[in-house]
C-alpha cells in the first residue's frame, strides 16, 4: 500500500509502440535515438508485475476513488477549471471542439487542440449552440478554448470513448452506446449542421485555418461521494487537468513536473501520449529518453538513498510494476531490453 515511503509514477502509454519495436532489427533500431534505458530496463526485470483489466479503476483506486459508472472525467476536471463554482451534484459531459475529416464511408477526428481555438471563439460558437437547443434540458459551457461542458438536468445512460483514445481515429470505431446514445447521435448531427453555418468557421476558413466542424462528446458523470476517498498521497505532481482535479477532490496539493520529486507522491508522466496520437515512433523515443533522465533516474536515486522504501509504476493498460532496492538486487533475474520486453 502506498505510505510515507512511497513514490508512484504513472506514464500513460509507456508501451504504445511496443509491437512495432519488438519487430525491428538491430540496424532499424540503430536508426532510432538510444533505444536502451538501464533504470526502465531493470525495473521491468526485476519489479514485481500486476496486471488489472480495469485501467481507470486502477488509477482511481491509488486515491481511494470509487466509481460505478463511466469514469466522470468532466466532473473532475471542472475541479481544476478557473471557476468560483459549479453545480457538483449536476451530471456533466465532455463537449470538445473537434475537426472531424471525411474518408469514404467514415469520418477520422483529426483536430482538438491543434484547431488553436482563441476563447473568445469558443464563448461564441458555443453561444450560438445554446441558442440554437434552448428547448433541451442541457446548458453548454466553454470554459476553456478545447474543454467545454454540457450541464445536464438529469444523469444519462452513456458510455464513452476519451477523446484521446480517438484522434486519428475512425470515429465509427468508438460510438457511445447505451439508451441515450441515439438522442446525443442526433443532438449532434445538428450540431454539426449548425457549426457549417456559423460566422466564426466562415472567418476560420477564410485566413485557410481548420472549422470546429463537430463535437466530441465524453466523460460524463457526477462526482464521486467523498466517503470512500481515503487518499494515500500527500501530493500530486502533474501538469494534467484531470489529476489537478483529482487533486482537488482529494484536497491534496498540486506541484509542478520542474520541481524535485517527493515521497507518497503520485506524479503523473504523460508525455508519450501525445506521440503515440500522432503514430511519430521517433518523438516517441526521444520523448522516453527524457522521462528516463530527467524522471526514473531521480526515483532511482531516492530508492538508492533510503528516501523512498518503494516505487510503484503504472501504466495505461492495466500494467504495474513494483519496485524495491531487494527486488533490484535480484542478480539472476536478467536484464530485458525494452524494445523486446512482452507485456
């Protein structure tokens, strides 16, 4: 359990490449930056692996979080958002500005935060929606340029796909499903015929720039009740708007990526995210090699010291791996190289 002694790292991602790394030879990997990271690599060797099938609860359960429904991703970053106040009991959804690209029969969503939305676009368009559906028992809020809000009067019946799982993506692939999914499919067919429409895309496409042509509707929920939020950790360190929330909930600080880590911290390492989106194996690379000097190597070092008695991995997939200077010193367990390391 995590404790005084504690630090726990969680990288989203951390094998997105793996089934392509596992097939290249030793002269296409030399064609990479440093393939090799001997802090990852040990770890992985010598840890003690878990695996869960229920990704969001393993994250969630590190704070004592319980939930029973489709992860409220909404309700907890609206924690983090620049708010006086919101209605906690309400139950909230994702509404994210997106550019949807047509391809044969489907459409990829290949826009979110690369539309560079200014607020005062988004205040606008999303004026122009609540106008338009003022008869629906919902409320839209653009709180931001790329995270906006549906305030609902009453839960839905929903799950969702996280828009990060689907940039890139067939949107075909990630319906929502459940006995409210035809009436949020047809609420946004509309939406898409008024989003044609409107003055701020016409401006948009007139100076060659990407229309908010959709949204992209996910994370509802309420929050949690806070009777089983028995958080272990005194701190987050994370530049992410969902685990600020998260921390907020939990009323534990929040510390910046550029500050020295602490123990019973839970930090948050989601850069890769963004490369594996991007299908950029390179940056990809690149982008490990930095979270290995700049993030496990100053792990390894408090483990080393006695700072910290052990260190707990997390990734996105169900995966964890405990790690202690015992374990570690396990000599006959071999050192796997990441790029053939099987989940």
């Amino acid at each position: 359990m995590p404790g005084d002694s504690t630090l726990t790292l969680f990288i989203p991602d951390l094998f997105g490449f793996q089934s392509i790394l596992s097939t290249l030879s030793k002269d296409e990997l030399s064609q990479l930056p440093e393939t090799r990271f001997p802090v990852l690599e040990k770890w992985l060797s010598r840890g003690l692996i878990k695996k869960s099938s229920e990704q969001n609860d393993l994250v969630l359960s590190e704070f004592g979080v319980s939930i029973e429904e489709d992860n409220p991703y909404a309700a907890f970053t609206l924690l983090a958002e620049d708010i006086d106040t919101f209605d906690s009991d309400a139950y909230w959804l994702r509404a994210d500005p997106v550019y949807l690209q047509a391809d044969r029969d489907t459409a990829l969503l290949v826009a979110h935060e690369e539309l560079e939305l200014s607020q005062d676009e988004a205040s606008k368009l999303a004026d122009e929606i609540n106008n338009h559906f003022s008869d629906e028992p919902w409320q839209l809020h653009a709180l931001h340029p790329h995270r906006w809000y549906l305030q609902l009067e009453q839960a839905q019946n929903l799950v969702t796909h996280p828009l990060a799982n689907v940039l890139g993506e067939d949107i075909n692939k990630f319906n929502s499903v459940g006995d409210d999914a035809k009436y949020w499919l047809k609420i946004n067919n509309e939406i898409q015929m008024l989003l044609h429409g409107t003055n701020v895309n016409f401006e948009r496409d007139s100076r060659a720039m990407l229309t908010v042509n959709s949204l992209w509707l996910w994370g509802g929920g309420t929050l949690p009740k806070k009777a089983r939020c028995d958080c272990l950790y005194s701190r987050i360190f994370t530049n992410n708007i969902y685990f600020k929330g998260i921390a907020n909930f939990c009323d534990i600080d929040i510390k910046p990526l550029n500050t020295a880590l602490e123990p019973q911290s839970f930090v948050v390492l989601d850069m890769l995210s963004k490369h594996v989106q991007s299908r950029d194996l390179y940056s990809y690379i690149q982008e490990l090699n930095k979270i290995e000097s700049r993030y496990l190597t100053q792990c390894q070092a408090l483990l080393n010291e006695g700072k910290v008695k052990q260190l707990k991995l997390i990734s996105s997939d169900g995966f964890s791996i405990t790690i202690t200077t015992r374990l570690l010193r396990r000599w006959w367990k071999r050192i796997k190289s990441y790029s053939g390391f099987k989940l």
